[in-house]
C-alpha cells in the first residue's frame, strides 16, 4: 500500500487503540442483548404448549412417582429464574441439558451440526462477495441496456423466496442435468463442497442481487465525487482510480449492508438446510420445533442469535478499518 | 515563439440529437506565455471552470468540444488517452477549491502526494517522498513527517489546501491550474494561500490559470485578466488598466461594484441579476 | 448549469407517467388476485382437499388442468385455493404491524424522552432476532397454523413500521402548523389523528403494500418448514414443500407452480409498493 509507511510514525497510534475500544463496546453490548434474548425465549418457551415431563415418559405419563422425579432432576420444580440460572451456569460450562427426544446432550448434538452449517454460511459468504460485487460492478460500467438487464435479474431474484430459488436449482440441477446431489452432506471436504453448492448458490442467490445493487450504486455515487476528479486530474490510469479512488470507497456503503447480508446468510440457513435435507443448526431447530424438544429449541436459538451479533459486530469493526475517520473519533 | 498554452475559439456543447442543445462556451480564445499568471473572473455558471477544465480534457464526457486548445504546441483534443494520462500527470498541475471534497479520505496525506510515482521503481518511489517532504516545508506546513501520516479529515481546510497545492507541484508542471482555490477557505487563510501561490510560481517560473469570482484578488496576482460572462470572455485587461479604472464593459463594473470595500460605508452591496447584461451580448 | 434547468421539468414528466402506468398494471394484477381468492369455489373446478388415490401425480389433462399431487388432489384447484391463505396471512401481519407501528411510531415521535427510548429500546430487541428466528420461536408458543404465524411475522415487522413512522412524524410535529394548533388548545390526540396521521399516511401506504410482499414470503415459508398452514388446507408455502417429494420422482410440477404463483404475488405487491414510494419522493432515484 504505502511507500512511506513504514519510515512514519502512524499518525500517533491512536487508530488502533479506537479500534480494541469499539471492539470492546461493541462485545459487552452483545453480551446484554444475548442474555435479554435468551431470558426472553426461556420465558416464552415455558409458556409454550407440551410438557417435556410427559413426553420424555411418554407410555408411561402420569405416573406421579416418576413426574416428580424427573422434575427434580430437570429442576422443572423450581422457580423460574432459578431454572434460567441453572440454564445459564450450566452454558458457562459448556453444558446445555439434554435433549428428552434424541436422548443426547444439546451441546453434542449441536456441535454436531455446527460444521455443516458453518461451511455453508462462509460458501454463501463467499458466494455473495465474489458474484454480487462482480455483477454489481459490472452493471455500474455497462452501457444502458446491459444495466437495464442486469437491474431487471436482480429485481427478481431479490424477489425470489430461497425455497422457491431451491426447488428451481433442485429441478434443474439434479433432476433434469444431474451434476449435483439432491440430499446429503457428502464426505471429506471437497464431497462436502460438492453437496453443498446447490443450498450455498441457493443461500447466497438474494443477498447476491443485494449486494449487486448496493455495489453499483456505490460504485456509480464515487465515481460523481470531486476526488475521482481530482485522481484523473493528477494523470492517475484508469485501472488506479478505479481500484485506489473509486472501488476502494464504494467499500465504506457495500460494507455498510454487508452486515445484513451476513445476518441474512445465518437466518436463511434455517429455509435452506430444510429445503435439502442438511443435518445442520437449522434444521435442527425445526425438527425440535416440530418435536416440542425445547431444551435444544432454546440452546440453538440462543446460537443462532448469537451468530448474528457476531457478524454485525464483525462488520462494525471491518468499517472502523475501512473508513479512517471513524477510527480517529474526529480529531480535527 | 509560441505560447505554452493556447485557447482557440473553444466552444462547449451539451445535448444534441434527441436532446436540446446547450452551448456553455462560445469561442473562448486566450493564451498563457510561459511563466506568465492569468486570471479569469466571473460569476457562477459563466463558464470559467468549463473552461479550465477542458484544458486537460476534463469536461464531462457527454459534452462536446469544437475549436483547439494546444499545450506546448500540442492539440490536446487530439491526444490519445494514454498522451492525455501523461500531460496531466507531468506537465498540468490542478489545485481543485473543497480540499476536503477534493482530496480522497480514505488516504494518508503521504499516500496521496506520492501517489503518481506508484508505477515507477523504487529509488523513485523513495525520492517522492523526499520530494513529498520538502515541498509541504515549501508550502509552509510545519512537521511535515508528521503530517505525510495523517488522514485528510485530520487537517484544517487551509492546511489541506496546501496540501494539494504540494501535490500538484510534485511532478514540478509548467502549468498550474487553479480553480478558485480559496473560496473554501476563511479569509486570513486565503490571503496566506494566495500569497503562497504567488511565491511558489515565482519561485520555479510556473504558468499560472487562476480562476475565481474576486476580481480584486486576480489584479494582484496575474499578469493578464480575463473577464468571463456567459461562456464569452467580454473583457481583457492588465492591473494597471484595472486599477486605473480603465474599464470598457459594463460587466466588469458591476463585478468590481460587488465588492465590500472598508472605506465606504453602504447599506446593501450591489448584486448582479442574473442575464442583466444578455441584451447586446447575447448571440445567435 | 443554470442553462440546463429546462431539461429538467420534461424528464420527469416522462417518468411520471411510465410510473403510473406501472402502478396500474400492478395494480390490476393485485385486484385480480384478490377476486381469484374471493370466487375461489366458482373457479376451482373441484374439491381441492379431496384427493383421488388411483389419479396420483397425474401429468395435465382436460379433467386435471396441471395434473394432480402425491395425493391425487387437482393441482389447479389447490393453486386456486392457495391464493386464500397466501393473501389473508399477509392481511393480518399488516393490519397488526401497520396499526401497533404507527401508534408506537407517533407515540415515540410525540413524546420524545424516555418513552421515545424505551420504545427505540424495544425495536433495537426485535431487531436483534433474526426475524424468521423470531416468528418460529412464536408459532412454537403458540402452536402452529396460520394465525399465530401471522402474528408472529407481525411481531417482526413492527419495528420497520415503528421507524419509519417515528421518523416521518417527527418532522411533522416539528413544523410550525402542530406547534401551532397545540397552541390554540387543540389536544395531542386529536391532532396526531387529524394533522400529523394524514401527512404521514402517503409513507405509510407505501411502507405497507411492500410489507404485505415480504410478509408473503416468510409466512409461505413458514408454511414451507410445516409450522405455518397444515393439512389438508391449499397454502403455496405449502405446496412447495409437499412438492419437494415429487421432484425426486420426476415430478415439479406442484413445488413449481406454487413456486411460479407464490413469485408473481410478491413480485407484484413488492413492484408496487416500491414505485408508490418512488412517486412520493418524486421520480426515480
């Protein structure tokens, strides 16, 4: 990047430091919003309908000797909050309760999914990066009618519903062409990015047009900038005003929605792995849904919920880096 | 001899085709010697900026440009984009008027002097920011290695202005192209910005096109002042026939009427309406 | 530049109407597919919850127009019949979010301090859930079906609402005409219901047809997971999902009708209510 970096003091090392502070902020932050979540949704699903007791015991419900035994050692008998603590230390522990329908403790049975749908949120990120910021730049360069077609793509598959977007893929792809499997996570890593291609395009297909959009637009407000001006004013070639002027500053706004394209990765796992049968978080969810498994509905919401954060603290950061007067809190 | 830069009957035009046509400029002609100052006065929309960005070929790309314009006895209308990449790097330095607006953000203050040397080899890299150093010492800033670390948004606007007047000398150009540099800036500022540019091209016998709307501010600084009104230039004139009240068009007046003055006292400062001098003026 | 300023007025004028055509034609396809909900029965040829056992995934013919599902139930009548549930979910999940939005939104606007803050506390804790997390986590409380998945995506949408309106009421209450009616004695409500409501209607209406388009595509989706409508009831989320069965066997067609008319719903009412908003700011942007 810079030629006189490395003989400079940076301008008194206070980027770096503004960067841990936001850092910091921004995870204790996270911390509050994640346990009012999870205080929140332990409420709720105590509210819910079903009693585990009953059907952990199934055949044998209402046998009051064998109720009150399990309530004692679910701690089922005691009063809410102190449920939630138990729930909570137990967190801390890496101890999640067990599962009264696979009969297996949440934790293994979520870190067991966690692979599949972490691999196919960072395919899906991937995905979203290098397809929608190619089209997006792309379109910002075209002449009219190119522009005109690619706005129109990216009107419908921004409409497009991912089941709707799975179902098309699942037809063409493996019914009528047969180049990828229908179901299944595969083997081995490259198996497994061969199964996981159809649920990632499907995954990453909307954010895709999002980010297409936000990248033009960006890509076309720099290129208006009195700066860009200044760049070609300077004799800059077109390949460094493009990359140093105008792309590197379409960051700051494509950064910015990056963070919703993120959360939206991590929520449309949900759809996905159940469109392809992918034994990930998401699918687990649902199946403890269906199943009144609250045990293992409260730990993965609590999961996914915390995935979101994350990604949108990341994307915080990531923009503190990108754009400098952010980091240096307005020193003038 | 011929001039370093020559401006002849350079007419602009918007639209056409589908669209109706709008012509900024009609027949702009002047010249600059070499080492000579130039300054164009005139309201906004008179066409001045137009003017000196079609120079360097830097009018919006759907107006077209008919007439000549030689640098160095080079049609700039002719030149390739490669020939057009070089003559603005080497030989025309610009000075743009928002320095905040004008100079990337997103850069350090040393990323952006040196910036046009990036494709060049090492040694060269490394005598750019020398050259980097030096000129902000010429330009009057104070811990200049300090200030090759900074951001843009760290500095003052007037500390930002020289800063880009540093860095359109880098390549040490023939021409300076200012574009009412000191508009921007507070008025203490300005009288420091525009004494700087006086030296520093006195210095180094750099050509100099200065724009602005203070015509008092041109008279001490150029040789020569063009007076601009509606993409025409009406009037010519020396210092001395300005300060000598020598003054022909009535446009001119008005301009020099515009200005606050210390010694008198007046209620209201007189303001041009707009199109008041068309009658007469207006062509075709 | 001043010399460009004529161009400007025409170009609009042009756009304009290309906008209200477009308005029309989305327009019309929206009544028609409310009409298509309404004459369900008198469209439908038969019963789409009854299924024939030996008509099984049948290919289209002149008795079952696009052929029949796993259960031998006539595709067309079930796609007729969808349109129903497809349209009221969204009804609810707007006439919910539009209603406790607005209030929330104007609430906020008009009493600043901490009421403004805690409701812009409770937006920023919806926000924080995943917004498909959120409604699941409802319909498991309340049990599935389409009404508590209605409810739910309502629960979702009201911050977007809630925002919006805050927003735009707050630029009312500051203009001098509120600040004038309160001083002549008029009181809050009357005034939010007959001064600031109607400046703040045009950004509602927009705000809603768009929602009522997103609002399709997560209670289809819902629906899709099994935790939305239930059998036997026509639901497009539904069928897709039923569908999926098929496709392995060779046979898309219901995922993919239901897809093709879930899409062209939302389509619609998003087109809609983008070119609506689009009018209000005045052209494209």
């Amino acid at each position: 990047m810079a030629i006189v970096e490395h003989n400079l003091p940076r301008s008194a090392g206070r980027p770096w430091s503004g960067v841990l502070l936001t850092v910091a902020g921004r995870l204790a932050q996270m911390a509050l919003t994640l346990l009012t979540a999870s205080f929140l949704i332990f409420v709720a699903l105590q509210l819910a309908p079903g009693n585990p007791v009953d059907i952990m015991l199934g055949a044998k419900a209402g046998d009051p000797e064998a109720v009150r035994r399990l309530n004692a050692q679910y701690h089922f008998d005691q009063p809410l909050l102190v449920q939630y603590g138990h729930w909570l230390t137990g967190l801390l522990h890496g101890d999640l309760g067990t599962s009264f329908v696979f009969r297996e403790s949440v934790s293994s049975l979520i870190a067991a999914r966690v692979p599949t749908s972490a691999l196919l949120v960072a395919y899906g990120g991937v995905l979203v990066l290098v397809l929608g910021f190619a089209v997006g730049l792309v379109a910002s360069r075209a002449g009219r009618t190119v522009d005109t077609g690619i706005s129109v793509l990216l009107s419908v598959a921004l409409a497009t519903p991912t089941y709707v977007i799975a179902i098309v893929l699942i037809t063409v792809f493996s019914l009528y062409l047969d180049w990828f499997p229908v179901f299944g996570s595969g083997d081995g890593l490259l198996g497994r990015l061969h199964h996981l291609t159809l649920p990632a395009v499907t995954l990453a297909l909307s954010s895709s047009a999002a980010m297409a959009r936000v990248t033009r637009a960006a890509v076309k407000d720099e290129e208006g900038r009195d700066h860009v001006t200044t760049a070609v004013a300077r004799g800059l070639d077109r390949r460094t005003v493009l990359g140093r002027h105008v792309v590197r500053n379409a960051l700051l706004p494509i950064t910015t929605i990056a963070g919703i394209i993120g959360a939206g990765l991590i929520a449309g796992t949900v759809i996905v792995e159940n469109a392809f049968g992918l034994d990930g978080v998401g699918s687990l969810l649902v199946q403890a849904i269906t199943r009144k498994d609250y045990a293992v509905v409260q730990s993965t919401s609590v999961l996914i919920i915390a995935a979101f954060l994350l990604v949108n603290a990341f994307v915080d950061v990531l923009y503190g880096i990108i754009d400098p007067r952010t980091r240096t809190g307005g020193t003038r | 001899m011929t001039p370093l830069l020559q401006v002849d009957d350079l007419h602009l035009t918007f639209g056409g085709r589908d669209r109706q046509e709008q012509r900024l400029l009609h027949g702009v002609s002047f010249t600059v010697a070499a080492g000579e100052a130039v300054g164009i006065v005139g309201e906004s929309g008179s066409g001045k900026t137009l003017t000196l960005r079609a120079i360097t070929a830097l009018h919006p790309p759907n107006a077209r440009i008919d007439g000549d314009i030689r640098f160095d006895g080079l049609s700039v209308p002719a030149m390739s984009p490669r020939e057009l990449t070089r003559l603005r790097r080497d030989h025309v330095g610009m000075v743009f008027q928002d320095p905040h607006a004008a100079i990337n953000p997103v850069h350090r203050i040393g990323d952006y002097l040196t910036e046009t040397y990036r494709k060049d080899g090492r040694k060269q890299r490394r005598d750019a920011t020398t050259r980097a150093l030096e000129l902000l010492h010429q330009v009057r800033i104070k811990d200049p290695a300090r200030i090759l670390g900074c951001f843009p948004h760290e500095l003052s606007g007037g500390m930002l202005q020289r800063v880009m007047i540093a860095a359109a000398l880098m390549r040490g150009p023939r021409l300076l192209l200012a574009d009412e540099p000191t508009t921007a800036l507070d008025v203490t500022t300005q009288a420091e910005v525009v004494a700087l540019i006086a030296d520093l091209r006195r210095d180094r016998g750099t050509s100099l096109v200065f724009i602005t709307h203070d015509i008092e501010l041109v008279g001490a600084l150029c040789d020569r002042i063009l007076v601009m009104y509606r993409g025409r230039i009406v009037e010519q004139l020396t210092p001395a026939q300005l300060h000598g009240g020598e003054i022909s068009h009535p446009y001119t007046a008005a301009l020099l009427a515009c200005r606050p003055d210390v010694t008198r006292r007046r209620d209201r400062l007189p303001a041009i309406a707009a199109g008041a001098f068309e009658e007469g003026w207006a062509v075709q | 530049m001043s010399a460009l300023v004529p161009a400007r007025p025409r170009l609009l004028r042009r756009s304009g109407g290309g906008t209200t055509t477009a308005i029309r034609c989305f327009g019309a396809f929206a009544v028609l597919l409310v009409l298509l909900a309404v004459c369900a029965p008198l469209i439908a040829p038969q019963d789409p919850n009854v299924g024939d056992v030996l008509s099984v995934l049948q290919p289209p013919s002149s008795q079952h127009w696009l052929g029949t599902d796993a259960s031998g139930r006539d595709l067309f009548s079930r796609l007729v019949f969808g349109s129903r549930t497809a349209l009221l979910g969204p009804l609810v999940v707007v006439l919910v979010a539009t209603s406790v939005g607005t209030t929330l939104g104007v609430l906020a606007a008009w009493n600043r301090g901490w009421v403004d803050s805690l409701i812009g506390r409770l937006f920023d804790l919806v926000f924080s859930f995943p917004s498909m997390l959120l409604a699941l986590l409802f319909v498991t409380v309340m049990s599935p079906g389409l009404f508590s998945a209605a409810l739910a995506v309502s629960i979702a949408f009201v911050p977007a609402v809630g925002r919006l309106v805050r927003a735009t009421a707050l630029r009312e209450v500051n203009e001098p005409y509120v600040q004038a009616l309160r001083t002549q004695g008029f009181g809050p409500v009357a005034v939010c219901l007959r001064h600031v409501l109607p400046n703040v209607w045009p950004v509602i209406v927009a705000q809603v047809t768009m929602s009522f388009g997103y609002a399709m595509v997560e209670l289809a989706g819902i629906s899709f997971l099994g935790l939305g409508v239930q059998d036997p009831t026509a639901d497009w989320g539904k069928m897709i999902n039923t569908g999926q069965g098929s496709i392995v066997r060779g046979f898309p067609q219901e995922s993919l009708y239901a897809g093709i008319a879930l899409v062209l719903a939302v389509v619609c009412f998003i087109s809609l209510g983008d070119l609506l908003s689009e009018r209000r700011d005045g052209g494209p942007r």
